[in-house]
C-alpha cells in the first residue's frame, strides 16, 4: 500500500517509523509543518518528523497550507492509497480528505468520542482518569469526528506525567496505525460511527492554567501538576517569587479545620514541603525556583526560607 504521512512533532515519530518498517507499506512522501525558530538561540530547526523522514531519504514537503493547489498537486503527484496524519497541526479540506483510496487516517490520543480535540493527553490526566487509549479514524471535516476504526486501552499510572503517558501513547498509536492499514487493504477494518451525545473535549492548554488555587482538594492539585509536567508547567508563588511545581504526592485526603488553604503544614528534609489545601494536603517533592534548575524539594529547603506557616500563592 502507497502511504504518504502527515506529521510534526515527537509524538508523530514512533508512527511514521512503525510505517517505514511495515514490509507492506511504501511511505511515498512525508507532508510537515515548515521549519521555525526553535528553543532560546531561536535557530531555524527541522521538525522531527521531518528529521526522521530524511534519515530515510524520503521526500519531505512542508507548505504553510497543503490544502492549496500546490499542496493538492503534490499529493497528487505521490498517489497515496491512504494519507496517515498525526498531529500535522493543519485542518485538511474535503478535496484532501477524499484524495486516497483508503481515505485519510488519523492516530487521535484518546478513546473517542471522549477528549476530542488539541489536548487530549493533559486533559485525561488532570480529569483524574484512569484510563484512556488511542483510536484510529477516518477523518472527516470536523474536528475527531469521523468513523472509528480501531481502539486500544492503556492504564494512567499514578506516577505518569504528561510526558511519560505521552510517550506510551505515541507507541500504541504506531503498532495500532499498521493494524489499521493492514485491515483495511484486508477489506476486514471495522468502521464505527462516534456517539456525539457521549463526546468531551479537550482544549488546548494555557500556560495560565499552571497556577495553583490551593483552594481545590490535593487530589486535584496533584492531578494538575501531572498533567502539565513537563509542558507548560504549574506553579505556585512563595514570597511574592514564582515556584515551578514538578512533582507532588498526595500526602493526607483528610482537610485539617482551620488552616488556611496554601499554607506549609510540615517541612521534612527526607520527604519535602506539606501544603494545605481544600480539602486533604500534598507533598511537594520537586520544585524549581525562579531563574534556577530544578531540584528536590529537600535540596529547596536548605537553600530557601520556608517553613511552617509560610503562605504558599502569595
């Protein structure tokens, strides 16, 4: 089968090479996003799927749009029997859409119709889900509309962040995206409308949303701080300065009357800084001051004036 891929970043990488490597596909060409200035130095810097594609000499197109005339000509010119697109970062008109055989397939991080949408990953966890998966679809003019083919689960572990689960998901979704293929070159691939009435959604992340309201219950916050580690971060203020929140536990569920939502309850050198919340209290095991790396919270203790009664959010 004649398979052209669309992609951009890291998440994308493991997919196009489970389909470089299927003896049954024939990768034709590679559709990403145009390279941009990248990191601090702000150098130009190729995407990483486009990066994988060269390694295996396979052409690379990177249009501002590939629903244009030129783009269209393109794919054309490829003539893919099916176009596998994950996370490319672009909508696809009809006249795409409709251009392959098979149609084009995308590798969504979700058990859909749950999480449609940019943030999938981020979202299941700070939801506190337990659960979620990937879906292989055909796609259609909405946004994680279209036809389910294929579903495979995977368990949240307590200590997954958004980039460990990220990173089993981009997995999953390159053994289940050769599945897919090879079922519907079979004439075997199942193909299942999505029950609108049971869709969530999941939207794009802000960096606005790290800030912690310690009002909320430890379970929560801890969530929260998971689903936003490594990218966009939480955080915290403690004394007047920003404190990046990187790793915490759920320390008491049990609120204790009459202290303060984001005080410090508890600074221990071998476990870190206990934090009163809503509803239960956490432990913060990592953190990273303003301007610094990030360290233990046992390493910040020694280094910076906390302690109980101190007022974390101010």
């Amino acid at each position: 089968m004649r398979v052209a891929f669309m992609g951009t970043p890291d998440f994308a990488v493991p997919c196009l090479q489970a389909l470089i490597e299927a003896e049954f596909l024939d990768v034709v060409g590679v559709v990403s996003q145009p390279d941009r200035k990248r990191g601090r130095g702000q150098q130009v810097k190729p995407t990483p799927v486009k990066k994988e594609a060269l390694k295996h000499n396979i052409e690379v197109f990177q249009p501002e749009k590939v629903s244009t005339a030129k783009g269209i000509a393109k794919l054309k010119e490829w003539n893919p029997e099916a176009i596998v697109v994950v996370a490319y970062g672009q909508i696809l008109k009809e006249e795409v859409l409709n251009l392959p055989k098979y149609g084009c397939i995308n590798i969504h991080a979700s058990l859909l119709p749950r999480y449609r949408g940019a943030a999938p990953i981020h979202r299941a966890i700070i939801d506190g889900e337990e659960k979620t998966g990937i879906t292989t679809m055909h796609m259609d003019k909405g946004m994680d509309t279209g036809d389910m083919i294929l579903k495979d689960e995977l368990d949240i572990a307590p200590e997954d962040t958004v980039g460990t689960l990220h990173d089993k998901l981009s997995n999953l979704g390159a053994n289940l995206i050769v599945e897919t293929l090879k079922q519907l070159e079979e004439g075997s691939a199942p193909r299942e409308e999505q029950d609108d009435k049971q869709a969530t959604y999941a939207p794009k992340i802000s960096k606005q949303e790290g800030l912690v309201d310690w009002s909320k219950d430890a379970k929560s916050i801890w969530n929260l701080i998971r689903g936003l580690n490594p990218w966009p971060g939480s955080y915290t203020y403690c004394d007047g300065s920003r404190l990046k929140l990187w790793n915490s536990k759920v320390y008491d569920d049990n609120s204790k009357a009459g202290i303060n939502p984001g005080t410090v309850v508890k600074v221990d050198d071998e476990l870190g800084i206990v934090v009163q919340t809503g509803k239960g209290q956490l432990l913060l095991t990592e953190v990273q001051p303003a301007s610094k790396q990030r360290i233990d919270a046992t390493d910040y203790l020694r280094g910076y004036d906390i302690k109980v009664g101190s007022k974390l959010g101010e």
